[in-house]
C-alpha cells in the first residue's frame, strides 16, 4: 500500500513534458493479428509520452495483418539500417507511414515471436526496448507509469512489466478509456485470476527482487540488457518468461546489481478467451512454457548463491506451478474417496469447502484493495462483483485450469513444443454479423 501511495503522487505530466526524458522504442511482433493490429499501433502512436518510435514486425502473416498496415497507416517503402545485432529470418520489406514517420514496419519470413523481437531490436534507435503483443492495447499514459521507476535507478532497473486489463472486446474499452470489466462470468474469473496474480504475487516478489515473469503483452527492458543477454532466445516456446529467468541467473551468477519490477498499474487491456476451449487451449500452454522454462533454469533451486530467486522464487514455483497441479488432482480424489467409503461427511465436506472459499474471496478483496488503491480503474460496483462471485471460481473456473495444467503437464512430458494459439474472440463483421477474428 505504501508504495501504491508513493506512486499516486508522483507528477506523470513532469515526465511527459520533460526533454530529459528517455526515449523508448515500442516493438511489436505481429503473426496473423489482422482482428486488432490497426486499433493496437494507434494506440501505441497515441501514447503520451514525449519520444518514441513504433516499430511492427510482420511475421510472415497469412492474414491481411500487413495490408491492413499498409492501407491504414500509408505505408511506403523504404531502406532502414538495420544494425544486425541478432541473425534473423530473411527481411523481405521495410515500411515507414507517411501519415506519422514514427511508424515503421518490417515485412520478414516467420520464424517465430523470439525471432520477429530480435529483429525489431536490430530496427530499434533507442535505449529502451518496449514488447507489446499485437491483440494488447495500451493507454495513453502506459510508458509514462512504466518507465518512471526506470528514470528514477537507470543503472540498477533492467526491465519492467505491469499489469493489463481483461476483455474480449480490448479495442473498446481502450476507446472508452476505462476498464469497466465484463460480466460474463469466464472474463470476470479471468479479471480475478489477473489480480490475484500482479496486485499480490508479483507485487511482493518485485519487492523482493524476484519477480520471474515480465509478460510479453508488456515488458520493457534496457536495449544493452536484451543485446548482452543474446536476445530472445528462439529454441524455448515461450521467450518472455525465459528471458527474465535468463536475466536473473545472468545476474546473479555474476553479482552484479540489479532490478526487475512488476508495477500496480493498469497500463492497457489484452485480449481474453471468451470461450472454455480457448481458455483451456491458452492455460495448457503457459502451463507448458512454465516447465520447459522451470527445467532448463532448475539449476538455480535452492542454492544461495543465486539469492532470493535460488531459495525463494524457485521452490514457490516448484510448489505453485510445476507440482500444483498434481496436488489438486490428488485433494479431489481423496475427498471423493473419502465421501464415497463414508470417511468424509457432509458436515466436513462443508466445511473443507467453506474454508477454501473464504481464503479464495479473502485473496480476492486483498488484490481488488492494492488495485483500488492504485487507480480506482474499475467501478465500485465492479469491485464488488469480483469479490463477491470469487467464491464461484472453485466450482466453475479451478477445474477448467486443472484440467489445463494436468494437459500442458502431459504433453510437456511428451516434448511438445508448439505453440496452439487461442482462437481469437468472435466480433462483429461488416454488416453486424458476427464474425470470427483471424489467428
């Protein structure tokens, strides 16, 4: 709380005004994001924030991302150094936009979101490197929030994430410049798991400097950091929370100073599932990337070397996320067991189950406080709505994510390393239809 309140009265209009401000460059890597691509660089261009260029990496998209750009933007073509600092798929064509000169895009062979990332860096002009997702948009005062505590320890901050907004409709809550939440219970239980995750977990391990996932729909990280570090790294399946495991054991197997931070604002809103097999499609992934990443970097377990992050940060992620799982598959067969040979009664049953809601609503009023706190982004009304329905989330949201963990636990097993991204939420087409958004 007191650092919420620290952050309340800082002056965001000094930094934005300021000519000593540093300059960022925002990068997005775009694979088949035609649904939301034009409404998320507008958003990017629109940020105030006093200099910053947008690049876009068109990465071999098969939809209409790139000539959507192009049509929108005013695209021409046009030779950009390009400084090669990471060996890339081919670049087949770059753009800059008439109509705001602080736009380029890079037209290149897919290989990947690692690969378009390394190649937006081998574009980028300035000290700081900003990775936006394609379906996330963000608010005006995004890179002003995120970078102050940047400005403020230049030398020891090396990278930066914050918190989004859930919704399946991201263009329109930007448009209305607030975030009003959505009823429907699957986007309001995935709003509640987006909470209880930034304004709990990752706040407290930001204090503790162990924060191991900078989000790749919002990171921002020191351009030399991202060049000395190798880049993203192409052969994980995710590259985002690699890096910041990558980071970290960089760092402090050197022992060297350093800081990655987790904020408790509300920079933007990304695109949520709105459907339970997209849901799942999504959690079985990041179950799996969680693994992979947890596996290649389990050399840092429990050894004191590598301080908060070896004794701290790994055995929490050994308990929460690789075994987790495995826990609650077995609590619920034990409990089922347990009433089917009549060792469980319903009085107990009650009981286990009121307890587990009470700390699941007690989480929840925590996370919705520091978010109030913060910003006030949501309607009191909201507010308590989330508290209110948390309990819901045990009968009607937990088992959905088990079964996604349990999935992303078998085929991590396997060696499964595709990406299966979600399908993309249904909007309305031209004449009011629905219709279904590409990717």
């Amino acid at each position: 709380a007191l650092r919420v309140r620290q952050t309340r009265a800082e002056d965001f209009r000094t930094l934005a005004l300021s000519r000593f401000t540093v300059p960022v460059s925002v990068v997005v890597a775009a694979y088949n994001e035609a649904a939301l691509i034009r409404e998320s660089v507008r958003s990017l261009l629109d940020l105030d924030y006093p200099e910053h260029e947008v690049i876009v990496v068109n990465d071999g998209s098969t939809d209409e991302t790139l000539a959507l750009l192009r049509d929108e933007f005013d695209l021409v073509s046009q030779h950009i150094y390009e400084r090669r600092v990471f060996p890339t798929e081919e670049v087949r064509q770059i753009y800059r936009s008439r109509l705001d000169p602080r736009l380029v895009v890079v037209d290149k062979a897919n290989g990947g979101k690692a690969d378009a990332l390394n190649c937006s860096i081998n574009f980028a002009r300035y000290p700081y490197v900003c990775g936006v997702d394609g379906d996330t948009l963000l608010f005006r005062d995004a890179l002003l929030r995120a970078m102050r505590p940047v400005l403020r320890d230049p030398t020891a901050v090396v990278g930066v994430t914050s918190h989004l907004a859930i919704s399946s409709a991201p263009e329109e809550a930007v448009a209305r410049r607030e975030v009003r939440g959505d009823y429907r219970p699957l986007l309001a239980f995935q709003q509640i798991d987006y909470l209880r995750a930034f304004m709990t977990n990752r706040l407290a391990w930001s204090r503790l400097n162990f924060m191991l996932c900078a989000v790749g729909a919002f990171q921002i990280w020191r351009r030399d950091v991202l060049e000395e570090l190798g880049g993203f790294a192409r052969h994980f399946s995710c590259e985002d929370i690699e890096l910041t495991f990558r980071a970290h054991e960089r760092y402090l197997r050197e022992g060297r100073e350093y800081k990655i931070l987790s904020l408790p604002h509300t920079v933007g809103v990304t695109e949520g599932p709105d459907r339970m097999r997209s849901l799942i499609a999504q959690r079985e992934r990041w179950q799996r990337v969680i693994l992979e990443t947890f596996w290649a970097y389990r050399g840092m377990l429990g050894r004191p070397r590598y301080k908060a992050v070896g004794l701290a940060g790994m055995p929490f992620y050994l308990l929460s996320e690789v075994l987790a799982p495995v826990f609650e598959v077995l609590s619920i067969l034990a409990l089922a067991v347990g009433a089917a040979t009549g060792h469980l009664d319903s009085t107990s049953a009650l009981l286990i189950g009121g307890i587990l809601a009470f700390g699941t609503g007690l989480l929840t009023a925590a996370a919705v406080l520091i978010s109030d706190i913060a910003e006030r982004a949501l309607p009191k009304r909201r507010l308590a709505a989330l508290v209110l329905i948390a309990p819901l989330e045990l009968v009607l949201y937990r088992p959905a994510l088990i079964w996604a963990r349990l999935l992303g636990t078998v085929r991590f097993l396997r060696g499964d390393r595709q990406w299966h991204k979600f399908a993309r939420n249904s909007r309305p087409g031209p004449s009011g239809s629905p219709k279904p958004a590409s990717g």
